[in-house]
C-alpha cells in the first residue's frame, strides 16, 4: 500500500454523509451559533440531529464546547475523543472558539480512541463561519476531497490573511474524506 500511496496520493475515503449532528455542552451560551450553523449546513443533510448530552452518531458533528487548559470538556464527562468515538463521525468541527493550547491537550488526550478530521476553531469570524463551512461541505458533496477543498478556500501560504474563513487547526487524520 505505501507505494500506491506514494504513487496515486492517499486514497479516497467515500462518506455516506446524512446525518449532521449538533452537540451543544455550552449550558445554551451557544444555541444561538448551533441554530446558525445548522441554518448554514442543514441543506446538505438529510437528518439532523441535536443533544446535549450523549454524541449523536452522525458524519459531520458540530461540538460547542468549552475546553480547558487541561483538556477536558466544560459539562461533559466525555473528553475530546470518547466524543468522537461515541459520534462515529469522520469529519468533527468544535464550532466554539477555544485556545490552541486547550486543542491541543484534548486532541492528544486518548488518541487512541478515535481519529476524525478534527478542526479546531480560534476564531469563527462572525459570519465567515458558516459561509466557509457551506462552500467546504458543498465542494465535498461534489466529490472533492475535504483536505482539496480546504485548501482551495483558504490557501496555505505564509502569511496569508483568509478575511472570508475562521481561523481553524485542521488536524487531517483520515485524509481524503469525501461526502456523497
């Protein structure tokens, strides 16, 4: 398989992708982004789902959260990858602006529980948020792969300002995800 990857890039990964899903751990400080944000999304989805206390399993999970300098989950039991386990999501956004630091503590915490292409929101950027997250999924639902897509609305070159997307760590750990 390593020569093929290095031959054709990584494989494709084909998501059957019905289910968004919405777990809100805020106590209701961010129903107001959850109810833009599924306003935004919910036109590619066939299902969705909402809680606020056990993960909806789904293939996009949208996770308002608070996370601490140690990693853990504000109102929650579960850390960062017990959620996505317990969600069974491939693609995972937390849609709440937390420190990089506090990511990366729940990110590493467990690893070996769940793996997602996980972003991480710094900053949502009022309405860039939901914007950038429609082109992305909508260019994902035509076939192109989410770490493609990423980078052709927001390239990756140094010092780039993107006013039009949030600022975001995308931790790309399966890859070529696409949505049919």
């Amino acid at each position: 398989m390593g020569l093929l990857v290095r031959l054709f890039g990584t494989p494709r990964i084909q998501v059957r992708a019905h289910t968004l899903g919405l777990l809100d751990f805020s106590g209701g400080r961010a129903s107001a982004l959850a109810a833009a944000d599924r306003t935004a999304l919910e036109q590619f989805f066939s299902e969705v789902k909402e809680a606020v206390r056990e993960p909806p399993p789904c293939q996009l999970l949208l996770l308002y959260c608070t996370i601490g300098p140690d990693g853990t989950i504000s109102n929650s039991r579960l850390g960062l990858r017990e959620i996505i386990r317990d969600a069974g999501a491939p693609v995972v956004i937390v849609a709440t602006p937390n420190s990089g630091e506090s990511y990366t503590v729940a990110a590493n915490k467990n690893k070996r529980y769940a793996r997602a292409n996980l972003v991480m929101t710094l900053d949502r950027k009022g309405d860039a948020f939901g914007s950038f997250w429609r082109r992305l999924i909508g260019d994902m639902k035509a076939g192109t792969p989410m770490p493609v897509a990423w980078v052709k609305l927001a390239p990756q070159v140094p010092g780039a300002e993107h006013t039009d997307c949030p600022e975001a760590i995308f931790a790309c750990e399966l890859g070529q995800v696409v949505f049919a």
